[in-house]
C-alpha cells in the first residue's frame, strides 16, 4: 500500500483566469522569452554554474533589460530549475532531449506583485508600468479570496502568459482521520466507488465518445496532409486542443464529485496503484490498444488526489492486482459468470465484479484485511 499523504503538507492549487494582454504586456513577454532563452544556453554551456558565473549571467542580462530586475533572477531560477531536472533524468539513464523553451511565459515571484483586497496589482517596470487586475470578477476564486482574508490561504507565484495569468494559491493542511474509506474502481466506460455502505456509479462513456469523435476527425483531415502539410497541423492542433479542453472538463467535475463526497463523509480515498499500466496491458490486438490509449484513468487519479489533498482528504493506493479475481468472503478464486457476474470457487458467493474489485480495494487499502 503506498500512503500519499503525510500528516502536514504544503499543497498548490492552480488557477487560470483569462486575459487580454496589450502591447506592453505582450512586449514585455517576448523579452522575458528571449533572456530565458539565452539563460538556458548560458547554463548548459556551464561545467557547474557557479555563483560567480551567476553573478556574472545576471549583471549581463540587466545591461540590456528595461523591466524589474527581479525577473531577471526569476529567469535564471526558472532555467537553472530545468536543466537540474534534464541532468538528474540523464544520471538515471533516461532518455530525454535538451531543454527547449516553446512556450512563452513569465514567471512573476512573489516580490514582484501585491494582492491588497481583490485588487492583484504586478509590476512590469518599478514605479511605471503596472498590471492591475481585479480577481473579484471571478466567482469561482471568492472562497479562495475569503480564504486569504482569513490567512489560511497565501497566493503563490504567477505564470503570465499572453492570453492567460496562472495564479497559485498555497495552503498548509493538516489531514483529518477518516472514519471510513471510500475506495474507487477505474474502468474503461464506467467508475464504481464505495463508501461506507453506498455504492456510487458514474458514467464515463461520454468521455470515451468524445475521444473516439475526435479520432475520426483526425483520420480525416491525416488525409489533408498528402497535398497540404501546413493546413493539417494546424486543424489537427485546433482539434486535439478541443479534444483535451473538453477532456479536462470532464474529468475536474468527475473528480470534484468524488472529493466532495468523500469530504463531507470524513472518509479516505483508496485508488488503484495504476503507474505503467498501460505499458503492462497493451497486446497484438489494435482495437484494444486503441480503447486502452483513451483512458484517462491516471489523469482522474491525478485531479482526484490534487483535489482530496486541499481538503486534508487522506489518499492511498493499493496495488489492483487480482482485485475483481478475488473472493472478499474467503480470498477463493472468481470463476466468470453470464454477464458482470464472478462466483467464488470456494463459497460459491455471487456478485457483480465491480462491487467485488471495490470491496476488495477497500477492504486492502483500510488494513482491514491484507491482501492474500
């Protein structure tokens, strides 16, 4: 069993909220991109990067930068940040390309803007140019807003991108002990979850239906890139950014249902240890593997234990092996029966596979009973 949360733990949320960058803003941005750029070969050109060697990047850099110093120092951490990551993967062995910037983003540490109210106000260039924007307007940040008022929240850094600002809010937690688990079942068009003595079920075959919908519209327009290149990345880009967006979508209000549940019953959540999972089970067969490239199964355990963490909701993971296989009553081994049903070997006991794999996942994940 592999416990994902201590009893404190500093946790990060993230928020986008849309913006309309102007000329200063987008200028602004593209000179940030650039130094960060010549950072990033500064420090992988180095041996060690040495402090001297920083001293020396940084005063180079402000020769020619007419915006707040402190950006200079953020660009420089921000690229030291990730060629530390490229080299540890390549210690370990890892295949992995040199770091390239593609994105264009600032980041804005937490000495470069001041939230007084509502009011977040960034400087761009000390005692000229400020970016003023009112996080009133957006409803869905109020209880984190509230929340800062209290002190129990802090605003972290920001991403400033041109068509967006990403706030982070932090937050110390302390997670409560469950009374109960909920334990959760992950399947291809479906999720059944237990908690307590309910049985919930929630449909995912729309989800699946959006994928198989924007896999045809990608077959048809592979077909556009034979006599024109350019126009087929461009609709394959368009499309498979309205593929993940409404992925997304689903899968954040999926996973807020099941924290919510799971918060208001004080109860844990026990998911499925699902790391290299489709790697184990892809086979000779294409329309399995096309099926099993689009489930999101990780992704979900990824916003579910994001979400739980915020609200001190404890999560583990057990490993899934056997877990609709197994008898709950006496550990005997599920024999397949007409439809969803499995029947014990040894006790003849009944019942569907998805209730069988979620009592097992709890029944392990609590320590109630070890696995057999």
């Amino acid at each position: 069993m592999q416990n994902s949360s201590s009893k404190n733990e500093t946790i990060v949320r993230a928020y986008s909220i849309p913006l309309r960058a102007n000329d200063v803003i987008l200028n602004f941005i593209e000179e940030y991109h650039n130094m960060a750029k010549t950072t990033l070969q500064e420090i992988l050109n180095a041996k060690k990067f040495t402090k001297v060697e920083r001293k020396q990047l940084r005063d180079k850099l402000l020769e020619n930068w007419s915006y707040a110093a402190h950006y200079v120092d953020s660009a420089i951490n921000q690229m030291l940040g990730l060629v530390k990551s490229y080299k540890r993967k390549l210690k370990k062995g890892k295949k992995v390309q040199k770091p390239r910037l593609k994105k264009k983003l600032v980041y804005v540490k937490s000495t470069l803007f001041r939230l007084k109210g509502t009011r977040l106000k960034i400087t761009i260039v000390p005692r000229e140019y400020y970016l003023e924007i009112d996080l009133a307007k957006y409803h869905y940040l109020h209880p984190l807003l509230e929340e800062i008022k209290e002190g129990k929240v802090k605003l972290g850094g920001l991403f400033l991108f041109p068509e967006k600002l990403i706030l982070n809010f932090v937050k110390s937690v302390e997670y409560f002990e469950p009374k109960d688990w909920m334990s959760i079942d992950i399947n291809l068009t479906n999720i059944t979850a237990l908690a307590g003595l309910t049985v919930y079920h929630f449909d995912t075959r729309g989800l699946y239906h959006t994928h198989r919908v924007y896999e045809v519209k990608r077959q048809k327009i592979q077909r556009i890139s034979a006599w024109n290149r350019r126009l087929s990345g461009e609709l394959l880009e368009k499309y498979s950014g309205r593929e993940r967006n409404r992925m997304r979508d689903f899968l954040h209000k999926l996973a807020n249902k099941i924290v919510e549940i799971a918060y208001r019953k004080r109860m844990g959540i026990i998911l499925e240890d699902l790391r290299g999972i489709k790697e184990k089970v892809l086979n000779g067969s294409k329309d399995f593997n096309r099926k099993i490239s689009k489930w999101n199964a990780r992704e979900l355990q990824r916003l579910i234990e994001y979400k739980a963490k915020w609200f001190g909701v404890p999560v583990v993971y057990v490993n899934p092996r056997n877990s609709s296989r197994t008898c709950p009553a006496c550990g005997g081994q599920l024999i397949p029966q007409e439809g969803r049903l499995m029947k014990c070997s040894n006790c003849g006991l009944v019942e569907d596979r998805d209730f069988i794999a979620v009592l097992n996942l709890r029944m392990w994940g609590s320590g109630l009973f070890f696995k057999r």
